[in-house]
C-alpha cells in the first residue's frame, strides 16, 4: 500500500514538474508574435502621421483591423 502511494505521489510531481517548462514555450511564441503584431502596428501609425486627414483615418483604421487578424491568429 505504501509503495503504491509513493509512485502516485511520485508520478504526480513528475508530471507537475515537466508541465511548466512545456507551457513555456508556447508562452515564448505567443509573446513574440504579439510582440510582432504591436510593432507592425506602431510603425503603421507613425506612417499615418505623415497623411491627410482623411487618408490617415483610413490608414489607421487599416492597421487596426490587421493588428486583430494577426493577434487572432497568433499561437496561443
């Protein structure tokens, strides 16, 4: 009985100790990406400064909407 205990106790802290470093990596890409997608849109809006009005409504209107696609299909 005590050796039964001592494996499922010892298996479930294997199991929580190798989770983590998984998750991690996903966690890495995700960040990166959307690292990538507010930078795009930054470097979008600082492009607009230079339109007309109604171009830099437009265009920043533009890089709104492809930030949301690519925050969408970003890894999770």
């Amino acid at each position: 009985m005590k050796q039964i205990i001592c494996g499922g106790v010892l298996s479930i802290f294997l199991a929580v100790a190798l989770t983590p470093a998984a998750a991690l990596g996903d966690r890495s890409q995700h960040h990166a990406a959307m690292k990538l997608c507010k930078q795009n849109y930054k470097n979008a809006i600082r492009g607009a400064k230079y339109l007309k009005s109604r171009q830099r409504r437009a265009r920043i209107e533009q890089a709104r909407r492809e930030r949301e696609d690519c925050e969408r299909l970003a890894p999770k």
